[in-house]
C-alpha cells in the first residue's frame, strides 16, 4: 500500500448555495429538483445519504459529496445506501480526490464496499486517497478496514489490485490512517488543485472519529461528523475560521438527551454553530427520534444560534456561490 505521504501534499484550492428542502428560516424549496443539477453550480455540497443507523425511513447513512466546477471532488463517508444515491447524483467515481472517512459506524462506511466496487468499472487510473481514523484496540484503523475488504485475503478480494502497487488494474487507494493522539487537533489532509481538507479529532464515545473542513473557492464547509458535547478540539477550530455551511448531525431528541456521549443534543448543537459563527447550519443524519422531537431540538438550538437553519434530505444541494 502507498504511503499518503508520497503524494501530493501540495497545490492549492478554492461557497455553497440553497438547500433543496424546507428551512426553518429562510429556506426555500428549490424550483430544480434534478438531483444531477446540483453540480452545475460552481461549488455545492448535495447530501447523499442524510440518515442515521437505524432503517425507519427512506434515508440513506451518512454521506456528502463537494462538487467543485462540476466535478465530485470530496465524498465524505460512505454510509449505507451511499452507493444509490452517489448514482442518483451523477457523481463519476474518476473525479474523486479523496473519500474521508469520519468513523467506522455501519452508517458511515456501509456503502463504501458498493462504491469501490462500482468504481472498479470506471476505467479510473489515478489513484485515490481514503483517510480516516487510525483506530485503536477495539477499532481497526481506515488501512486496517480496507484490507479486510480489499486485501488479497479480504473478504472482497477480487478487489485487491485497489490495494497493489504492482497492479495497474485498479486505481491505487492511498490510504492514511489519521494519528490524532499527540497531534495538533487540526491536521491537514489534502492540498489538490484549490481544494483543502483538514482534518479535526472529535469525541464519540468510545470510536476514534474525525470531523473535515474542506476549503476552496475562499469557502469553508464543516462536516462535523458523529461528535458528542465532549469535543473539545472541535470546538476550538471551529473558532479558527468562520463555516459558510456547517453539518451536524440530528440524532437525540431533547427528551433522552446524551445518555452515551455519542452525540450532541440540540442545545449543544445551537453552542457549537453559535461559536463558530456559521453562516448556515444544516441538520443531518437524523434519526426518527429526533425528528419526532424536531420543535424542541429547534427551540434548544435556538438558545444559542440565531443563524439559519436547514433540514438535510437524501440528495438535498446546498450551492456555494
Ligand atoms: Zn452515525
């Protein structure tokens, strides 16, 4: 396997616009409902799956694309479904940069085996990075999850020229496990062609996981990923710069609040846009239980934030202009 570090680590980068779906404030139903429009703005992030784990509705699991000029750049997680709605959405598997993984929930990475393997009759040359976590005793890290797919024991491993250096028969995946202890909380993990990601650890309970900041066009998006009110690191960055578009995810209902520390609730949720000052606040990954709660989920984030606010669906765009 290639080492993350070979490649480039170099080149430079580059808004967003209207959701497709209802807002609290100021939201609007667009009149293009194509789910292949969304890459005709020139910066946008369309929402492929706007799920959580549990199948009690039509939403797929966790996963966002950044389209920049029409080209799908960043695929945030793979969750299950993914692999439906990356078809829906017209993204071509031979733009991607990068695919950054948060965690290894079902409901982020069960669609990434469907995507790869889609991906393997793209025609696709050029190798392609994949981060995530490095895992830990009770977790395996991204390269360990990988091989256990696609290596050549792996359980897909017709798949393992993704993982061969010698094999030009797939496109190489360059694989970097994110070391978060001992690191600083934000650690860059992409410089391509105008486009930035950068990397910030968060707390999930006992999963190592990670939130992403992509940068390009002098806009800046924040995928906060799965996070409980103890990420502290996420918080602090998010002071650094202020989101034009911020994803967080709707997970808990105000009544069960974060018995876990898996995820924010909305008072937490209504803190963390407050200090980042973001421009938007876009609720994703819902679960049934904090839809069902969804008027005290809003009045709690409207404690702190006063932004506006937009409900996430499969396929939702959000344009950047
Ligand atoms: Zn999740």
């Amino acid at each position: 396997m290639k080492s993350f570090g070979k490649w480039a680590f170099a080149m430079a980068m580059a808004g967003i616009t209207a959701a497709c779906t209802p807002s609290d404030t100021g939201g609007r139903e667009t009149a293009n409902t194509d789910p292949r429009a969304c890459k005709e703005n020139a910066l946008a992030v369309q929402i492929l799956g706007s799920g959580g784990p549990i199948a009690d509705d039509h939403r797929a699991g966790a996963s966002n694309i950044v389209w920049v000029d029409g080209k799908a750049r960043v695929m945030i997680d793979a969750g299950a479904g993914s692999f439906v709605r990356f078809g829906q959405a017209g993204v071509d598997f031979n733009d991607l940069y990068l695919i950054a993984l948060t965690h290894f929930h079902g409901d982020h990475v069960g669609g990434l085996s469907a995507v790869m393997n889609s991906g393997s009759f793209s025609g696709r040359k050029e190798p392609l990075f994949v981060t995530g976590p490095k895992g830990d005793d009770l977790f395996p890290s991204t390269s360990g999850l990988l091989q256990s797919y696609f290596g050549k024991d792996g359980a897909l491993g017709y798949l393992s020229p993704y993982l061969d250096d010698e094999s030009d028969a797939l496109p190489n995946l360059i694989i970097r496990d994110i070391v978060t202890e001992d690191r600083p909380y934000l650690q860059s993990v992409l410089r391509k062609d105008g486009v930035d990601v950068d990397t910030i650890r968060v707390h999930h309970l006992d999963m190592p996981a990670l939130s992403y900041v992509v940068r390009t066009k002098g806009k800046r998006i924040l995928f906060a990923g799965d996070q409980s009110d103890l990420s502290e690191d996420f918080v602090t960055a998010v002071t650094n710069g202020q989101p034009d578009l911020m994803f967080m995810h709707n997970a808990i209902s105000m009544a069960d609040g974060q018995p876990r520390g898996l995820h924010r609730d909305g008072l937490s949720i209504g803190r963390a846009a407050a200090k980042a000052k973001a421009k938007k606040l876009i609720l994703t990954h819902h679960m049934k239980r904090a839809l069902d709660d969804k008027d005290a989920v809003f009045a709690a984030i409207r404690e702190n934030y006063s932004g506006p606010i937009e409900i996430a669906d499969d396929l939702s765009c959000y344009p950047l202009d």
